[in-house]
C-alpha cells in the first residue's frame, strides 16, 4: 500500500462515498480512484465499504480501524515534510485555520494584520464553522489549527486557553433593564431573548445558568453570528445575551449593553491543535501574536505532552 491509496480511502469517506467527488478533489479520473480502492483492499485482503451494485452504501467496521490509521499516517507523512521544511527556513507556505464567524470578526484580526505584515509570502486561509465543525477540520488534518471558544474536543486534540470571555445584555435604548440598578437573572426572563445556536458554548451556558435557577426565558430567536443577533435586538423583537466583546460603542450606536459578567460564567477562547503535529516555525508565530502569553517552547511542550497546560485559567486576560 502506499499514501496515495490512503489518501484515496480518506477522500472517498470525506466527500460522502461518491467517486465522483473524489477524483475532483484528488485531480485523478474515476477509474484511477476505483482502481486505488481495488488495490488497497486486495492488499488488505477486506472490503473497506458495503456495496450494492457499484455503488458504495457505507464503510464497514474495519474499514473505519483503518480509516483511522490512514488518517495518521498521512498526518505523520506530512509532518515530516514540514520538518524539512522548518529545517530550511522557509517562510513560503500556508496557514489554515478553523475559526467561528465570532471569532474571525471580533478576536482574530488584531494578529492576522499583524502576522500578514510579517510573512506576505504565507498564503493565509480561515475556514469558518461552528465549533464542532472547527474541531472535525483539525482532527482530520484540513486545518492546521482552531481558535474557538471552549467545546468537547476530539481524542488527540488539545486546547490551549488564550483569552477570557465575558457576557453582557445588548438591548434597545430606553429599555427598562437599563434602569436596573444590578441585573438579575430573574429580571433577564421576564424579556423575550435572543440567544446563540444550541452548537454554540454561549448558548449551552447561557440555557443551563436560568435552568440552574429554575428560570425559563422565552427564546424567540437562535443565530449563529453575534451581528445578526444586534440586528434583531435593534428592530425590538428582544434582548440578547452575547460576548462583551461583540459590542462597539461608537458602531452600535443603535443599541445599548450592560454588563453580566456577575450572572453568567466566562467562555475561554482556545487554539486548538493535534497532538505530536509538527508546525512550521511561522504558524507558532501566529500562535504568539494571537496571543502573547504564550511562548513557541510552551506550545511545544503541551503538543508534545511535556505541559498539558501551558497557561493556567486564572491568569487568561480578558477580551
């Protein structure tokens, strides 16, 4: 067997066992990716997928164990050409990275203009998702690394916590919470709320503070972008609970907020990344402009299980 069968084996689970999608991903025919399939199992000496016909109608579970491997092993394959790379010191290449739309609006900017200044040469990619979506992207090897905020995360992955994020209440001017002389949740329910999607950390803790207390707010809106959320709180349609960060002042000149850091807990925003995954010398830089109480040794060591937590929570800095 060989990388390239390995890689055709992952590209047909990946575009959702059609052939036709593979060849186009892998620039190959339908009969070379047919005909690697024929190979890789031959070899193997087990059909790798069900079928009915032609066609593929799921992968089988052996198939999945060395679905698995082949994943590894394409991870290892390119770690190595990375080494070489970094050994070369070569600051041509790419950065991908899976982010939320949250985060690419209002946390990540600051550190991409300033990586871009540095590294014009490294073609720098965002792939926005929610986080579930960001974590499968890294685990599989499509993206070198995830910021988001807190999540279940994939076997082989790590969180290294960057930033604390706090929540406020975004209303309409003139609203009476504004008149409160301290929010309370109890007050919070008596609105119509406007909240994240249920794949979102926020919404969870947000949903699981008013349960704790035996409040049920009226959710008449769920979004996945803290903008779209502003919008309809702008129209009166609700109050939203979101990240302080997402309100400007001098932008939302339409809105009002008030700080709740005191009745929900914090979010942390995390990078995400794989396990004994070898990085060029340029994404630990990213990793240290993002977020400068890091260091490219202290990353490092937490890829590598040396430190599995390379900065405490106690001490995140607050968006």
């Amino acid at each position: 067997m060989n990388i390239r069968q390995l890689r055709t084996l992952c590209e047909i689970v990946d575009r959702g066992l059609n052939i036709t999608d593979a060849a186009r991903a892998t620039a190959r025919s339908q009969s070379s990716v047919t005909r690697q399939l024929q190979l890789l199992e031959d070899e193997i000496g087990l059909e790798l997928f069900a079928r009915k016909g032609n066609r593929l109608q799921g992968i089988t579970p052996h198939g999945q164990e060395i679905l698995d491997i082949a994943r590894r092993i394409i991870r290892d394959a390119e770690s190595i050409h990375r080494i070489g790379r970094n050994a070369a010191q070569d600051e041509r290449g790419s950065l991908t990275i899976a982010t939320t739309n949250f985060q690419a609006k209002y946390v990540l900017p600051p550190a991409i203009s300033k990586f871009i200044s540095r590294y014009s040469d490294v073609n720098l990619s965002l792939r926005q998702g929610t986080p579930a979506e960001c974590f499968d992207l890294v685990a599989s090897g499509k993206t070198d690394m995830a910021i988001c905020a807190e999540g279940s995360l994939h076997e082989g992955l790590i969180a290294l916590p960057c930033y604390r994020l706090y929540r406020s209440v975004m209303t309409p001017p003139g609203h009476p919470l504004l008149r409160a002389k301290r929010l309370t949740l109890e007050a919070l329910a008596e609105y119509p709320l406007i909240t994240y999607d249920e794949s979102f950390s926020g919404s969870s803790i947000v949903n699981r503070t008013f349960s704790d207390h035996g409040l049920r707010p009226k959710i008449v809106l769920s979004v996945v972008d803290a903008d779209v959320s502003k919008i309809y709180v702008g129209r009166g349609l609700g109050i939203a609970i979101a990240a302080s960060v997402a309100f400007n002042a001098k932008q939302d000149v339409g809105l009002r907020c008030v700080d709740a850091r005191h009745l929900f807990k914090p979010s942390d925003v995390s990078i995400v990344l794989r396990r004994h995954s070898h990085l060029r010398e340029y994404m630990y830089d990213f990793m240290t402009m993002f977020a400068p109480k890091l260091s490219s040794s202290r990353i490092k060591d937490a890829i590598f299980r040396k430190d599995p937590s390379p900065l405490p929570r106690s001490n995140l800095p607050e968006l």
